[in-house]
C-alpha cells in the first residue's frame, strides 16, 4: 500500500474491498488484513477530501476579496 494514491484510485480500491466483503469472497483470515486495508484508504480520502476543500475554500476567498473596480459594471 502506498499514499501515493490518487482519492479515485484509493476508492476504486475500497469499493472491491466492500464487494468482496458483501459477497463473501473472503475467508474469515483475510478478513482483518482486508479491515486494514479499507482503514488505510479511507484515510487517504479524507486527506484528499481536506486538501481540497481547502483549496476550493481559499480560491473563493480570492475571488470575494478582488477589487470592486475589476469586477465590472
């Protein structure tokens, strides 16, 4: 497992994880690794999750703050 994970590449992969556990595809050994696995990506999509929110909020608080004579009639 890497962090180098892009957020749909880590819930590409949570989402096999989910469908092998409803389909009980996986025995009760892999079970945990599997449990870890899916702990692991998930935390890479709220660090994606909280990047880019972050970057969206601080874009429109760039925008709120241009000067009225640039924002036309």
């Amino acid at each position: 497992m890497t962090e180098d994970l892009s957020y749909s590449q880590a819930i590409e992969q949570l989402e096999a994880i989910v469908q092998e556990i409803e389909n009980e595809d996986i025995s009760v050994d892999q079970l945990s690794e599997k449990v870890k696995q899916a702990s692991f990506l998930i935390t890479i999509c709220q660090q994606a999750l909280k990047v880019t929110g972050q970057e969206v909020r601080d874009i429109l608080s760039a925008l709120n703050q241009e000067p009225e004579a640039d924002k036309g009639p």
